[in-house]
C-alpha cells in the first residue's frame, strides 16, 4: 500500500500520548467522575480479525472514556480515532493529531484517508468511528453515516476479518456534571461477512438496533433510560 506524507504525519507520539494518558485517566477522570462502570469488556478477546468500535456519541467526554475503558491500558490496544475535519483545527488538531486521531471528509473521503482507515484496520489497531458522525443528543433521532460500512467492506476485500463493536455510552446527567456515573456497555461483535450481501441502509438498521440496546443498558447503569434524552 502507497504511503502517504500527509497521512503518515497521524502516527502516535509516543511521548505526549504517555502524558496525556496521565494527565486524562489519573487525574482528570479520576476526579471528575464519581463512578466508571464498564459492562462487557469480555468481548473485545473472544474474536479474531480486526476491531472496528462503533460507540454512540453524546459528550465530548466519550473520547476520553473509551480511551479509558478499551484503550492501551486494557487492551493492549491503542484507539485510533476517525473525526471530523473541524475537529482537527487549531489547538485541538494539534493534540488530536499527534494522539493519533485522522480526518476524514464524510461525504467525499479522499483516498489517502481511506488508505490509512485500511492500514490503521490491518495492524490491529482499535479504529474507532462514531456512525452518527457527531454528538446526538436525542438517541431516538439517532442516524448512522455511511462509511462505517463502506470502510469495513473495503477493507475485507483486502483480506482482513473485520469485526464492528457496537457500544453504548451513558451519562448520569444529559450533560456530564462533577462527579457524576459513567457507564460502558459493549455488545457483541458484528463479523462482517455475516452482512456481506447487505445493502448499507439494512446493515445500518441493524447497526443502530445494537447500538441502542447497548446504550439502553448503560442508562440503566446510571439510574436514566432512552427517555431521558433532549432533543
């Protein structure tokens, strides 16, 4: 596979990563939350192939957390994350890109982007995309993107098994406040070839199914449900 200047600048700097998993996991989450419960943590070792995580979006906080619940610490694994080009501007950018994290044009991704999305996904990195492609606050509106799909089936045409982790990430409060309850619920990984001869909108339908049982459960966790979302 061509490699690409640009997209190779999106490697992990190993030092501002250790500094950063510091500062995020022992002190900021720490102190902030007053609780983390993570459900499901088993599945993540009992599939074999590639990981893509398809997690719900509703905090700026969930980077962190999933970083935290899944991240190298847990798994071994480090996050890779796939965000909006927006997100990757001014001092923001700077940090986003040297952690790791790559843009990408959701409704023209250039090839270089889905070049490295593909090597990210075969060195067993941990890509995690948001299918809603933005924070939601109102599940019940909840609409998946395209791409995951498209990414993960190209992908496998290059020969990887790919697995799609649907996650639920819950709140005690619509927004997170000081010394609130987090909770993680992890599904069952999707393999791939079992959607092969799916249309995107039929795996997306799917998808969102997952999705939403995962988050009704880690509501549950933290004392709300679907309901209590806002628009």
């Amino acid at each position: 596979m061509k490699k690409n200047k640009k997209v190779n600048s999106y490697r992990i700097q190993s030092y501002l990563a250790v500094l950063a998993m510091w500062l995020t996991q022992d002190i900021v989450l720490k102190f902030f939350f007053s609780k983390k419960i993570i459900v499901g943590k088993e599945f993540l070792n009992i599939v074999d192939g590639s990981l893509i995580i398809a997690p719900t979006h509703r905090s700026r906080w969930d980077g962190l957390i999933l970083t935290f619940a899944i991240g190298r610490r847990v798994t071994n694994r480090d996050c890779r994350f796939m965000v909006t080009t927006p997100e990757m501007k001014g001092l923001q950018g700077w940090f986003l890109k040297r952690l790791g994290c790559f843009s990408i044009n959701q409704e023209s991704p250039s090839l270089s982007s889905l070049r490295y999305a593909v090597e990210l996904i075969f060195s067993k990195n941990q890509l995690v995309i948001f299918p809603e492609g933005k924070i939601t606050k109102n599940s019940k509106k909840l609409k998946l993107k395209q791409g995951l799909f498209r990414l993960a089936r190209l992908a496998r045409k290059k020969g990887e098994l790919i697995n799609i982790v649907p996650i639920g990430i819950a709140y005690e409060n619509v927004k997170p406040k000081f010394r609130d309850r987090f909770a993680i619920c992890i599904e069952k990984p999707l393999n791939l070839d079992d959607f092969y001869n799916n249309s995107v909108d039929e795996f997306n339908l799917y998808l969102k199914s997952r999705i939403q049982k995962a988050e009704e459960k880690a509501l549950k966790q933290v004392g709300r449900k679907l309901d209590d979302q806002l628009e």
